[in-house]
C-alpha cells in the first residue's frame, strides 16, 4: 500500500463547519472540514494561516437530535491551493471518543 492510500484509509470525509482561532485569539477563520482522522484534519478556510501557527479548532458534530462542539488543539502543517492542513497536538479523551465513532460510522455506512 502507497503513502497516498494509507493516508486516505486513515480518513473519512466529513463536512461540517469549523471555527479556528489562533492561540493568541489575533486571527480566526472559519472553514469547511474536508476530512478528519485522528492525527489531525484539512480544512478550506476564508483565511490561510501561516505554518506551524498553533490553533485551535471548535469542531461542529451534529446527529439527527443533537449538536456539539469539541474543541481540539493543533498547528498549521500544510498547505496547497484550496486549504490547509492542520495536525492535531492533543486531544481530550472525550473528544478522541467523539472522533472514534464519527470514523466508526462512516466507515460502516460507506462499506453498505
């Protein structure tokens, strides 16, 4: 298996809108995620960060009765034409859990 396909089985795509603000709370954005996976997700901002900016995500999960936000932090760690990458440098146990089963499910509906 190629670099290219480990990455993309180890992510879903998932749309939801996300807020991002810098550590000093100088700059926000908000972004459509384009996919997740526990190391970290890309996004497609208004605005571009630089590298290596430390941030923090506000991450929008919505079920069919419910919505929450979990708040993860992470840095800048790519870029190309439509959006950036941002690597995830800690997560809570909870927000891991939320994650976990956001993968679970969208790995099962997609194997359907």
């Amino acid at each position: 298996m190629s670099n290219q396909e480990r990455r993309e089985a180890e992510r879903i795509r998932f749309k939801s809108r996300i807020i991002i603000k810098t550590e000093d709370d100088t700059i926000g954005a908000t972004a459509d995620s384009r996919n997740i996976s526990f190391k970290g997700m890309y996004v497609v901002p208004e605005k571009i960060l630089p590298l290596n900016t430390l941030c923090t995500l506000d991450v929008t999960l919505t079920g069919n009765t419910s919505k929450m936000t979990i708040t993860i932090p992470g840095t800048v760690c790519r870029h190309d034409e439509k959006g950036m990458g941002i690597a995830f440098t800690e997560m809570k146990v909870d927000s891991f859990i939320h994650i976990k089963n956001l993968i679970k499910l969208h790995t099962s509906q997609d194997d359907k």
